[in-house]
C-alpha cells in the first residue's frame, strides 16, 4: 500500500512549508525547495526535520 493521494495533496515540508513530492522509489518524500527528504516507514511519513536527509545539490 502507498501513500494516500489525497494525503499528498495537504503535506507540506515542517521546516520551510512547501509542498513535498514522492520519490521514485516510494521510500521517501521529497521537499524541492530546502532538499530535505523525509522517509516513510510501514507507509507513514515521517515528517520530523531530525528524521530528514538533506539531498545534495546535483540531484533533481
């Protein structure tokens, strides 16, 4: 099962409230704007700043 559509719609990044995308991959969700990438466990976004990675400035 993956992340509800509909939960997509209203997430948004903690830290610099902008709208956040899935991954390819469907392991994380993805916040464009500060790069940050929040992981999703057993189907649930972990939308915690501490739990984030901060991608690298060479990926999309």
């Amino acid at each position: 099962m993956a992340v509800d559509p509909r939960l997509l719609e209203i997430l948004a990044c903690p830290l610099c409230k902008t709208e956040v995308t899935i991954t390819p991959d469907g392991a994380g969700l993805v916040c464009r704007s500060c790069r940050r990438r929040y992981p999703i466990v057993d189907d649930i976004p972990i939308m915690l700043v501490e739990e984030a990675t901060v991608l690298p400035e060479d990926r999309p």
